[in-house]
C-alpha cells in the first residue's frame, strides 16, 4: 500500500478528508476486495486504542509496527478523542461502505454474468455474423509460405458450427478453410483441397481455437466464460459499447488469459471480441480482435467448399 493511500484512511480516521480524496478513497476501496479488508483492519485498530484512551491504559508500539499497513494514531486524549456519538456515527458510516463495496463486487458479477447470457441470446438470433480479424500484436505476424496469416481475416459464422475463414497472402491470393457443419475442408490457392469428416480438423487457424476459445459456436463459448473467467464491467467505448473483462481464474484452464466482449447496450448483439495473452505455442499472434462488420444472410451454399473454388480442381478426401 503507498503513502498516498495511507494518508487517505489516515485523513477518513481523523475527519480531515476534501471531497475529492473521500472520492479517491471509495474509488481505491472499490477497485479490490482486498482494499476493504485492510481498510477495515484499519478502522478496527483505531478503535482498539480509542478504547484504551477511554480507560486510561497506556499503548506502547515496538517500533516495528509503524511499518504496518495499520494508520499511526496519535494515543494522546486532548488530540484524538472522539465522542461516542462519533465513534457510533463513524462505525456505521464504515459498515456502510463496506456493505456497499462488496455488494458492488457481487452485483457486478452477477450482472455480468446476466449479461454474457443476453448475449449469447442475441447471438442466436443472428443467422449470419462475419468479422474482421486484427492482430493487436506490436510486432509483425511471422509468415510462411505455406499459411498466410490471421491478421486482414475476414471470419464468417453461421450457428451451429459453419464458419468460413478466408486469409490472404501478400499477393492477395486467398487461402480458405471452412466447415458446413458435417465436414471440413481447405482450400489453398493452387494445388488439392482437402476435405474431412472431421469438422474441426481445419478450424486450427480461427483465433482462439488452439487455445479453447473459438467463437464459432459463440454460445457454447460464451459459455465457458462464465465458468473459467472472472467476469467484470468495462467503462462504455466512445462509440458507446458496453464492454465486459474475461480474466482466467486459473492455469488450469485452457483459453487467453483475457477476453473483452464489447456489444450494444439496448440489443446485446456483440460487436468486437479482443483476446489477449493466447499461448504461443503453435505459433499465432498474442493478441487479436475480431469485428462485427456484418450481419447480412449469406447466399445460400455458402458453407460448402464448392461454392468458393472452380469445379475442375482436384480433390482429397480424409477420415
């Protein structure tokens, strides 16, 4: 805990606080739970040595215990006495703040929460979304010659499970993969296309799919979320999105360690995905976003390989 701090819950015990350090105390007491607990573990040794004042007992401090998180209190009478009527009025004042903090945390998550399942409702009711893949990484994507890669993506996603994922090499040829929900394929730009009754056997390259959160099937993964994630409030965007954090609980669970979910307050309908801190063990970018920038129906047989290359291009068929 800094000086900053210290002096704010010092300045709150002796009633010497403006109304911008009150603000900046209820901000740092709402950033944390562990800010309320020693917060109240302050206010609960000041009263200690209120009550040994009011009893006349002397209180000798080793001097290590100056450097507790604990406000130093000044133990002389004249200086520091408070009436009952204070304490009792300063008590409920605290018990109100604290109450107050950790409602905020349980209604926040659980609102939250709410919210990840309205989205997951307006998602259902769209039959056809496709996104803009961004890589958010400072450096460059490493490219290949066989793969190009996510960053310019465009994603398209019709429930459950079709997808169609079109990325271009520097020369803008395309390479698509996609599956129609009962087989995969991939198309390069010259050379066979491969096709699987495997329907994830080429989703590998769709962000957040190596790594447990693809967005696919957006519900099932909206989903995951709740479980794996601590979920929280975002500040509005300036283009008035609401925004959600996803931070993992634990190693334990597979998927970047932070997701943010940006959607339209009035329709719940999710506009921009950001995944942050995905593992870099298959290579990929750390870091990327995924816009909303359609919603329109696609034509139909648009999930079939066949709708996206010429009929004389030869063909493997995998298990």
């Amino acid at each position: 805990m800094n000086n900053n701090i210290q002096n704010l819950i010092d300045g709150y015990l002796d009633e010497t606080l403006s109304e911008d350090q009150e603000t900046e105390l209820i901000h740092w007491l709402k950033s944390c739970p562990s800010n309320v607990k020693i917060f109240a573990s302050a206010i609960q040794f000041h009263n200690k040595i209120h009550d040994l004042i009011q009893t006349e007992k002397t209180l000798i401090l080793h001097p290590v215990h100056e450097t507790l998180i604990f406000p130093k209190v000044n133990i002389r009478p004249e200086k520091n006495y408070w009436t009952q009527a204070n304490i009792t009025a300063g008590m409920a004042s605290i018990i109100g703040i604290i109450i107050f903090v950790y409602w905020g945390f349980f209604t926040s998550h659980a609102s939250a929460t709410s919210e990840i399942e309205r989205i997951a409702n307006s998602a259902s009711s769209l039959l056809d979304r496709t996104y803009k893949i961004k890589a958010l990484d400072n450096t460059p994507e490493l490219l290949n010659d066989r793969q190009p890669g996510i960053d310019g993506g465009i994603l398209h996603v019709q429930p459950p499970g079709k997808y169609v994922l079109i990325r271009k090499f520097p020369d803008e040829r395309p390479f698509i993969t996609g599956s129609d929900g009962s087989s995969s394929w991939s198309i390069p730009p010259e050379g066979a296309i491969r096709i699987s009754t495997n329907v994830q056997r080429f989703i590998g390259p769709v962000p957040g799919n190596q790594h447990g959160i693809p967005f696919v099937n957006l519900r099932s993964d909206l989903a995951q979320l709740k479980t794996a994630y601590e979920l929280d409030f975002l500040p509005n965007d300036k283009n008035g999105l609401r925004g959600i954090k996803a931070n993992k609980k634990s190693a334990e669970h597979r998927g970047p360690k932070r997701v943010e979910l940006w959607y339209e307050p009035k329709t719940g309908v999710l506009q921009k995905m950001i995944f942050s801190g995905m593992p870099q063990g298959r290579g990929g970018p750390s870091n990327v976003s995924a816009e909303l920038i359609d919603n329109s129906q696609l034509p139909e047989g648009f999930f079939k390989h066949n709708f996206h290359h010429l009929p004389d291009r030869q063909i493997i068929e995998e298990n």
